[in-house]
C-alpha cells in the first residue's frame, strides 16, 4: 500500500507533531510545487542529484502514485510550509530486487541544518520496515557531508565507491553507496 493512503491521524508519529510541531505527511499532487523547487535547488547548485535540468512535473506526479509496496513520497511542513521531502523508490526494475528500495530526502536550504531531514527520512524507514522491505540503498555524490552524516547517524554503512561515474558542472563525481538492513 502507497504511503498516499495511509493516514497518520492517530499514528505514534501523528501525536508526536500534533502542536505545532514539524509534521510528515505522505505527499499529494498538491505538493508538487513545492518539490519542484525543492529538488531544483540541488539540482542547479549541487551535486546530490545527478539531474542536470528540473524533471518536468510528471515525474513526481507518477511517484506519488504509486501503489508498488516499498513506494513512499513524504513531506516535511513546518510554519511556513513544505520544506522538505523524501522518497522510496524501486532499486532496479528486475523483480528480485523487490525488497530493496533506493531512499533519498532533500531539505530546503532556508531548513536544512535543524534536524528535520533526519525526522522525515526515519519516518520513511519505518514505512519502509512495516512495508517489510529488507534493504534501504541511498547513493551519496561526494562530496556532501550532510548526506553523509545523515545516513551515518541513521546507521546506513558505506559499501562502496563508484568513481566518476557520473560528470556535473565540468567534473567528474563519484558516488558513495550506502545500505541499510531493514530487518535487524
Ligand atoms: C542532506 C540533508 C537532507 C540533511 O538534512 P538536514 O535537515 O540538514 O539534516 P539534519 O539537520 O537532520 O542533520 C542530520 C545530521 O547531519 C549532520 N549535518 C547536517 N549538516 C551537516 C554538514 N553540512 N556537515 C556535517 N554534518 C552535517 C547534523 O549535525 C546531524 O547530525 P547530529 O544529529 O548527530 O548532529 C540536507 O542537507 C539537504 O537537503 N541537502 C541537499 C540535498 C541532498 O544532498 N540530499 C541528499 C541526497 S543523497
């Protein structure tokens, strides 16, 4: 079932928000924008995401549709607004790697640096535990310290370095893959 239809009224995570807290919700067409630009800041000022330009709107309309099992698109609100996102999304297409999911999240820059990318990325890897997903991957362009120390702190373990493999802003970039057992 897709995080889209679940409901966290009551949820553990829901009362622990429910003052004025930030609050996680799973993310609806409505929310687009706000993701867009989101995502758009990495793309154009760093490497986290290897997209060179925004992908068009339809992208994240698809994600947040669907219904595969391990498929979650979350937002973070604080005061202001959404200022964060998170996703869960299949590894590779071949059907043995059904219970591996690649997870990322992306903090606006106004937000980043308070703690709301670890909350929102722990409430996906709950999901993603109750979904009964056995692997979380999240591939980290180098460099990119708070990637880095997120994962880290979430117990993600760096497995291995592809080295420049991919090419942004006329240099080559490696990337750091690291995982996380779901079921320990
Ligand atoms: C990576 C990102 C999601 C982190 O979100 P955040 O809300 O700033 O993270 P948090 O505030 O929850 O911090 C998580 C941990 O990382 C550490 N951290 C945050 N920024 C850091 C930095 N620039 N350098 C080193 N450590 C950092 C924090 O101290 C914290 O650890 P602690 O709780 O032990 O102190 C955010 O910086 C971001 O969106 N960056 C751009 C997009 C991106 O790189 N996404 C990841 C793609 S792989």
């Amino acid at each position: 079932m897709t995080a889209a239809g679940r409901s966290f009224t009551g949820h553990r995570w829901g009362r622990q928000y429910a003052s004025g807290m930030p609050l996680v919700r799973p993310a609806s067409p409505a929310d687009v924008v706000a993701i867009a630009r989101i995502y758009g800041a990495a793309v154009h000022t760093s490497v986290a995401t290897f997209d060179l330009t925004d992908p068009p709107n339809i992208y994240w309309e698809r994600k947040i549709a669907s219904d595969e099992c391990g498929d979650h698109v979350l937002v973070i609100e604080d005061g202001t607004g959404v200022v964060g996102f998170a996703y869960s999304a299949a590894f590779r297409p071949r059907p043995a790697y059904a219970q591996t999911r690649e997870t990322s999240v992306y903090v606006a820059p106004e937000a980043v640096g308070v703690g709301l990318g670890s909350l929102i990325y722990l409430q996906l890897l709950s999901l993603l535990r109750e979904d009964g997903m056995h692997l979380a991957v999240a591939v980290i362009a180098q460099p990119n310290p708070a990637s880095v120390a997120l994962h880290e702190k979430l117990g993600f373990e760096l497995v291995g370095t592809l080295q420049e493999v991919g090419r942004k802003f006329d240099r080559w970039v490696d990337t750091g893959w690291y995982q996380l057992p779901l079921e320990r």
